[in-house]
C-alpha cells in the first residue's frame, strides 16, 4: 500500500468512527438527558421511554454501532487488501 492509499484508508477510518460516535453521542446524550422530559411521555415495555433509553437504549445502540464499524471495517479492509486471510490448519 503507497502512502496515498494509506492516507485515503485512514481518512475513511477516522470518517466512519466520526460519524458513529457522533450518533452515539446524540443518542446517549439527547435521548437520555436533553430529550428525557418528551420521551417520557411514551412507555415503553412499562418504562418511561426517556428513562429506558438513559439505562438501557444507548448501550444497545453502542453494542449495535460496534457491530456496524466492523462489518465496514471488514468492507475497507478488503477493498484495501489490508483484510486478514484465514489460514487453513493441515494436520
């Protein structure tokens, strides 16, 4: 990989962790603070929608963004030829 492909590699990197950490922030954030009051009108599963989004809905949305950022990463990897290659075990 020449240094133009690695620059271009990283900046698609750090692009995708950018965005997906800011939809965490946005979840975390105005979900379970600045949005509590309004979410807490709905019910949900027989919690307060701002409350199960503050205790449970933003690690969810974690769990699932780190599911997203390797599945990407996997594509970038492979379109990079960077990707890793399984080994087969010869008995």
């Amino acid at each position: 990989m020449d240094d133009t492909q690695r620059r271009e590699y990283w900046r698609r990197n750090l692009r995708l962790m950018a965005v997906l950490l800011v939809i965490w922030a946005l979840v975390s954030y105005g979900a379970g603070i600045l949005f509590v009051d309004a979410l807490n009108t709905i019910s949900f599963i027989g919690f307060p929608l701002g409350f199960w989004f503050a205790q449970q809905g933003s690690i969810i949305v974690f769990v699932v963004l780190i599911a997203v950022y390797v599945w990407q990463m996997d594509k970038l990897d492979k379109e990079f030829g960077v990707d890793e290659v399984e080994s087969e075990v010869h008995s």
